[in-house]
C-alpha cells in the first residue's frame, strides 16, 4: 500500500526536477511512512511513498524490469499475485522480489495494458514504457484506490491525492462550479469530476495511456456484468462459500489483519469468515455519545458477534466535539466532501492504526445485497409511472410541509425525498432520492452572479451517460448500477481511503471483490429481495452465523446522529463557519438561503443535515486548501 505521483513532460520539454516529485511525495508520506522511491530521468519523474505490508524487506519502488525499459509504481495489494507469480516465472520471467508490485510489471511486458485484466484487488499505478515513450496509468475496477490526473500542453501529472498535485505546481485551473454543483447535490464529487477545472479523476475499471506526443487514449476495461444469471441451486450455501473464499484473499498480508465491526449484518459477516478462516480476529466498533446516541448505539449487537467467535472486541468512544479533529478531516479528505461518517471513522481509523497496518471492513454489503432504503424506493418508484402526475406532485408538495418531530432521524427527510423524486428514467428517480436538496432549491443557494453560470445539470448529466453505458435497464437493476459506478467508489471508498491512509491504515473491502461481484450482481432481484425487506439472500445465508438479534435490528448505518448534533453540541460550530459574514467573504453564496437553511434545521421545519454538513465541508476545505495558500481559485 502507498502513495504514487509523478508528472512527464511531452516532446521537447524540460527535464523533470527531482526536487518537484520528491515534493509531491512529501505532501502524501501519510499513505507511505515506510520508505520512499523515486525514478527521475530526462522528462520523466515517478515517485512513491511506502506502507509496508506484503514482502516487508523487499519490492522497494520504483520496480524496474530487467532490462531497465519499464518503470513502475503501484498502490494497493493484488491478491492473486501468487498465482500470477508462479505463472510468470513458469512462462521464463525472471523476478527479484516475493511481493505483488513486480507481476505488474512482467503482466505488461506480456500483455501491454491489458496487464490490469488479470489482476484481483485494489490498485492505482503509473508505468513509464521508455521504449515507446508512453505512460500507463490504471484504476482498479471499483475505484477502492484513488487517482488524479492533470494533462497540458506541457504533458501529466498524476498523483494519489489532490494535495500531492498541489505540491507540483502545475496549472490546477480555478474552481469548477458545475462539478461543485454535484457536491452539493450529492454531498460528493462523482469522477471524472473534481472540484478544479484542469484535475479529473481517473474513472474506475480505467486505464489511460499518455504518450510523450500529447496523445491521450483512455479505455474501460471492466463492467458489471450486463446479463442476468440463472439462480444456482442451494444459493445461500453458496454466497457463504463465495464470501469465505473473498475473505481469505483478503487476508493475504505478511503483516496482522484487524477488522471493523458494527451490529449490521455486512461487518458482522466479515468478522465470521475471518474467524473462521484465521482464528480469533479483533474487531474494533464505535461507541457514539451525546444527543441522540442512544438511537445509533451498536455496541451490545457487536459484543455479542464478538462473543459468539471469541474475538477481542475494542469499542472506540465517538463523542460530537470536533473541534479538534474536524480540519484534519476535512484535509485528509483532499476534496470537498460531506458524508456524515466521517468522523466515526476518522476515530476507529486512528485507533486501529496505533497497532495494525490492514484492517477488513463490510464496506459494499448494502451495493451487492441491495441493503438500502432507496432500492425499495426504485421498485416502488413504478408507481410515479402509473399514479397521475399531478396527484403525486401533489403529495410531494404536501409532504413538504411535515415537520421534523424529535427522533425522527432521516425517516421523514426519506419519505420527501421519495414524493418529491419525478422523472421517467430510473437514474433520476436514483438521483432525486440521493439528492439533499432539490434542483430549484439549490439554484437559489448560490449568489446571483455564480448562479447564471451554473448548470445544474452535471451530476443528472453523469447519471444519464452511466445508465447508458450500462445497458439502459429498468428498476432496481439500473440503481445497483449506478451504486457501483458513482455512490460506492465516489463517495463510501473515497471516504474509506483518505481517512484511514491520513493514519497510515490500510483498508480491505472483501464485499469489493470482483470474482464475488461477477456472482451475486447478475442475480434476479427476487432472490436477493423480498417484500419490503432488504438483504433477504445475505440474511438467509447467514443466519446460522450471527446471533438472532442481528437480524431484528434496524438498519443504521456507519453515522452518528448528525442532525441532532448539528442542533446541539455542533450548532456553534456550524453558525460559526456558515455566518452571514463569511457567506460574504466567500462570495458563492447567498446569506439569506444559508440563514434560511439553519433556522429550517434548527427549528425543525426540515432535516437539512445533508445540505449544512455539506456547507460546512465545503467552507472548511476552501479556507485550508485555497485561502491558506496562494489565494482562491474562484
């Protein structure tokens, strides 16, 4: 696991400055304090920082093949490299190491950059071909492993996080506020997008190739599997066996593996298996304090997982003063970005990291098994097709009015966000039920000479393309997709990553495996789902693994009771950073709407939990990124 940036210069250009990559890889030693690598030579530049888990002693970077004409860096781990290795040295390679980086390397030289079709697990890598001039650059098939990339007239950089290219120097543009637009819609940016003009994020299950003439090609490599399959017999026996054999693959490390653990159904499997397959794991779950703690409170659900499989359980205390966390947080996430989890997992991050490099995490559960409310909203959204249109406008219009009565939670917001949600395409039913605020409302946040500028279309825009890249189909289906293509690896992994690597954590998601995907997605929805009860295959499969109370609780999820925080023990923190007079300062939006947002919040109108924490991200992150450093991009 690492950091990787880089920058090439085209054709002519300058040589690269060590001194410029090496910054680079100063600015991400977070993702790597083990060691550093670095190969600068004529106009190219590759460096990388180190978090030492497969052949602890060995593959230092760059790896060179032997011949000295393919350069490498690589984050994540591959977990088939024992087999690609053995394959390799069968077929008269020559490798140096014990670890995963080098089969990347002979791969290529075999395959070229169809090198990443072979591969199983996380992954983002740069890999320089002298011979023809060109650099590589891959994502894994999900995005668990992140990349940003920026290309000019002058040639590339690419980095592991945004902050890396920050430290290179080059031409970042200013702010792009029709990408901003999907933040605030969505709470996170989806790829390509990034919250500068001239950065785009690498899409998952990508490669791109740069050649030093400025010629750019990117191809996708990998997709969901687009035919449905026949049900297997014994089916849930079967997803068990599926979801052990990703679980060992995932334990694959010459170092200790810890886990996360909530009372849900998804870590709770996780931790099975690894009992299972390697004994007696610690687990580690969080422990929320302050208003509303009680509503979100696991713990009891997770010590009797922990019992069950005589694992060593350590519960992590989450109390809502953020004040001294909550700028490296928003630091640490590189980009402007709003899911409420944040801190919860900012917390169990740091203390795993005090005695475990790996730790195993349920993350991708809900995608695969359809576990979230807004699936049973996609079969049920059929009806918008068969209910008059001004009948449901109206409902949506009424529901509007309901207050938000005390311990409510997200319910209501849910049931508005369901009324409200139109469109004849189920990727904008899916966008309406995941957007915190709706298109005219939103409009009317920002100020009067930002908003004839913007869109408001760019994430529909997204979402559109996607549902057509995967085959325009209808239902929960084309919502499952759209999980994989943006939700997960935009908002839930990149979260994942750029937390527990600020604490030099390596995260596995065995639910993120795409040998387990390729079996379980092409299901029919009627052998994953029952009436109104989600995760009816995983529940099934489990239930002679997890205590009986785990399948009576109510579904969660990994946040705190935000909304009640942000009334109470947060409301200073947010009045401050969202005052009118820094609404001003900033210049992007206008006063009125922000006040307006906080007294429906503060007084229960409306749960605008979504839309505060994303203002209140968004402000942070101006104020560390762009205001503490050589002035706004505006």
């Amino acid at each position: 696991m690492c950091g990787i940036a880089g920058l090439a210069h085209g054709v002519g250009g300058t040589p690269v400055d060590a001194a410029r990559v090496r910054a680079m890889c100063d600015a991400i030693r977070h993702r790597g304090p083990d060691d550093e690598g670095l190969f600068v030579e004529g106009g190219v530049g590759l460096g990388m920082r180190r978090l030492s888990i497969i052949d602890l002693n060995g593959s230092r970077q760059p790896i060179i093949n032997e011949d000295g004409n393919v350069v490498l860096v690589f984050n994540g781990e591959i977990y088939n490299y024992r087999g690609l290795r053995d394959g390799l040295l069968t077929r008269g390679h020559t490798l140096r190491t014990q670890g995963d980086t080098e089969t990347i390397v002979h791969l290529y030289e075999e395959l070229g950059a169809a090198c990443v079709e072979p591969l199983r697990g996380m992954f983002a890598f740069a890999l320089w071909d002298k011979r023809r001039r060109s650099l590589l650059l891959a994502r894994d098939r999900f995005g668990i492993k992140p990349l940003y990339v920026v290309t000019g007239t002058w040639g590339i950089a690419f980095a592991s996080e945004l902050k890396a290219l920050l430290a290179a120097d080059v031409d970042l543009g200013p702010l792009d506020w029709d990408a901003l637009d999907a933040y605030f819609q969505l709470g996170y940016l989806p790829a390509p997008l990034s919250p500068l003009l001239n950065v785009r994020k690498l899409e998952p299950g990508h490669t791109l190739e740069w050649s030093a003439d400025g010629t750019v090609r990117e191809r996708g490599y990998w997709d969901l599997p687009a035919a449905a399959a026949a049900v297997p017999d014994e089916l849930p026996r079967r997803v068990v066996e599926w979801l052990d054999e990703s679980v060992a693959a995932h334990l694959v490390a010459d170092v200790p593996v810890a886990a996360f653990l909530s009372g849900g159904l998804d870590s709770s499997a996780v931790v099975a298996s690894m009992a299972i397959a390697d004994g007696t794991p610690h687990a580690f779950t969080v422990r929320y304090h302050g208003s509303g703690a009680e509503r979100a409170d696991e713990t009891p659900l997770a010590q009797a997982l922990a019992d069950r499989y005589h694992a060593q359980l350590t519960v992590v205390d989450v109390h809502p003063d953020v004040r001294e966390s909550f700028e490296k947080i928003v630091w640490s996430l590189d980009e402007p970005h709003a899911d409420e989890s944040a801190l919860p997992t900012w917390l169990i991050c740091r203390a795993v990291a005090q005695s475990y490099k790996v730790a195993l995490s349920g993350t991708g559960g809900d995608e695969l098994f359809v576990g979230y409310r807004r699936h049973l909203g996609l079969l049920a959204g059929a009806l918008s097709g068969v209910v008059p249109g001004a009948l449901w406008r109206a409902a949506g219009a009424l529901a509007g009015y309901l207050p938000e009565p005390e311990g409510s939670g997200l319910g209501v917001d849910r049931m508005k966000r369901f009324l409200r949600t139109t469109g004849d395409s189920p990727a904008e039913r899916y966008l309406g039920y995941m957007s915190r605020l709706p298109d005219r409302a939103r409009r009317t946040l920002y100020a009067p000479a930002l908003r004839q500028s913007i869109s408001g279309d760019a994430a529909r825009r997204r979402f559109l393309a996607l549902h057509e890249r995967g085959g325009a189909s209808n239902g929960l289906r084309a919502g499952l997709y759209l999980d994989y293509k943006v939700y997960l690896p935009d908002d839930i992994l990149a979260l994942a990553d750029r937390v527990s690597m600020a604490h030099s954590l390596e995260v596995r998601v065995p639910f993120v495996d795409h040998p387990l995907v390729e079996h379980v997605f092409p299901l029919p929805a009627r052998a994953k789902i029952g009436v109104g009860r989600p995760k009816r295959l995983l529940r099934r499969a489990l239930r002679s693994r997890l205590p009986a109370a785990h399948f009576g609780a109510p579904k969660r999820g990994f946040v705190g009771p935000t909304a009640a925080w942000l009334r109470n023990e947060l409301r200073d923190v947010l009045t401050d950073e969202l005052s009118a007079a820094r609404m001003v300062r900033l210049g992007f939006f206008d006063p009125a709407v922000v006040t307006g947002l906080l007294d429906d919040h503060f007084e229960r109108r409306h749960n605008r939990e979504g839309i505060l924490w994303a203002l209140l991200c968004f402000s942070t992150w101006h104020r560390l990124y762009l205001e503490r450093g050589a002035g706004a991009r505006g």
